[in-house]
C-alpha cells in the first residue's frame, strides 16, 4: 500500500473519531441539562429569618501606658513599671491572665522640628497597652477607674459583644422561628400558585453573630471628673438567623 493511500486512512479514522467524541459530547451536556432541569423542575425556593436583640454579655477593652523621656531606655522602664502595676491592679480585682493579653508594645524617637525643617531627637515614646475581655461587665467603670488610678493613661475604646456560648443557647430557637417563616412564606406562594408542597428538597443556614457596640472613653474627661465612676453602658446587640429552603411542590 502506498504512503499516499495510508495517510489518506489516517485522516478519514481521525475525522471519524472526531465525530464521535462530538457526538459523545452532545449526549453528555444533553443528559446533564436534562438532570438539571429535573433538579429545579416542580420546586420553589424560599429564605427565612429570624433575629433576636440581646443584651451583650462580654467586654473588650485596650488599656494602655503611653510615656515620654529624654533617653529610650528611660522611658521603657517608667512605663514598664506603670505597665506593671495597671496590670497587678487588673489581677487585683480577679482578672485572670487568659483576660489579659497584650496588644501592643512600641517605642519610637520624638523630634523636634527648626526652622529650617532639620529635625533633632527631643526623646523618645514608649507604649505598651493590653486587651481586656470580660464578662463581668458590672465592673467596667471600676477597672478603667482602677487602671487610670494605677497609671493607665490610654484607653482607647469599649467594645460590647455576645459570647460564642450565648449564641448557641439562641441558635435553636433563631433556628426554629426562621424555618417557620420560610414554611410560612413557602404555603403563602404555594396557594397563590395553586400548587401543594409535598417536601423538602434542600436547605442551608446562615448565621449572624451579635454585632460589636463600641463606646469611645476620654481620658481627660476622666481627669476633669475626678472621682466619678465612669459611666459604662452595654446597650443592645442583635444576633440573627436565615435559612433558604427548596420546596417540591406538585
């Protein structure tokens, strides 16, 4: 057989391949649209929800020392020694160490500018602050009041927020009344539409954590006050759940 009539055969078995696996192809996206349709053919899908307001139940705080002096070495200690005694006033009060957790450390030149902008060290800036969190939140006014008085100068924020353990004691219920209102909606549509729902096709969930409150606290506002507690309010925090559900109907 000549080179010429094999080569011819070649191309003819090749284009007959390529039409198969054409045609494979097509039968295949054929039998997975159909599966597709079959899936969503005769359903309805409906989203639930369901929230709850809640009283927060825990507190995160940054109290902090913030300490200038002539030379670095100076002014870390000054402020470790501050550090220190905001910390054993925090254990004081029954703080344990998982509630106390530093946040952040630093220290840095300061300069003083000219005339002619040259810049010359004037000394140096240390910083040392550390994370509270607490759920005895009846003694938030007495641990920044306590702080400050130990030598805290830097307070930078209260933040309110519900515990892991809280939401779980609300997930059952959140989860119960958002599946409710998924079933309510669902039979509503159903009879606009004139059909029954005889069954459930799928169904996921989605939670929502109670949302932070933040309160901003004012050291010299503090200063100015003297002996007056600080004033510390929890407010209210939100914790909710949705569900989307899929429905047969007939």
């Amino acid at each position: 057989m000549s080179q010429e009539n094999k080569n011819d055969k070649l191309y003819y078995v090749i284009v007959a391949l390529s039409v198969v696996l054409v045609l494979m192809s097509a039968t295949i996206y054929a039998i997975s649209q159909s599966g597709a349709e079959d899936n969503t053919e005769n359903t309805i899908s409906i989203s639930g929800y369901a929230e709850q307001k809640v009283i927060p139940d825990t507190a995160t705080m940054n109290i902090g020392v913030v300490i200038q002096s002539e030379t670095a070495k100076e002014a870390t200690d000054k402020n470790a020694a501050l550090m220190n005694a905001v910390i054993a006033e925090l254990k004081a009060m029954g703080l344990q160490d998982k509630e106390i957790q530093t946040s952040y450390v630093s220290v840095y030149p300061v300069y003083n500018y000219d005339a002619n902008d040259t810049q010359t060290i004037k000394g140096y800036s240390a910083s040392n602050s550390v994370q509270v969190t607490t759920k005895n939140l009846d003694n938030l006014s007495e641990i920044i009041d306590r702080s400050t008085a130990a030598g805290a100068n830097n307070i930078e924020s209260v933040s309110f927020s519900v515990s892991d353990d809280k939401q779980k004691q609300l997930r059952e219920d959140l989860m119960n009344k958002a599946v409710a209102d998924a079933s309510s909606k669902a039979t509503t549509l159903a009879k606009s539409l004139g059909v029954e729902i005889n069954g459930v096709q799928t169904s996921s969930v989605s939670e929502t954590g109670g949302s932070g409150v933040e309160s901003k606290y004012d050291m010299q506002t503090e200063t100015a006050v003297g002996a007056v507690s600080t004033p510390i309010q929890p407010g209210e925090s939100t914790v909710s759940m949705s569900v989307q559900v899929t429905y047969y109907i007939e």
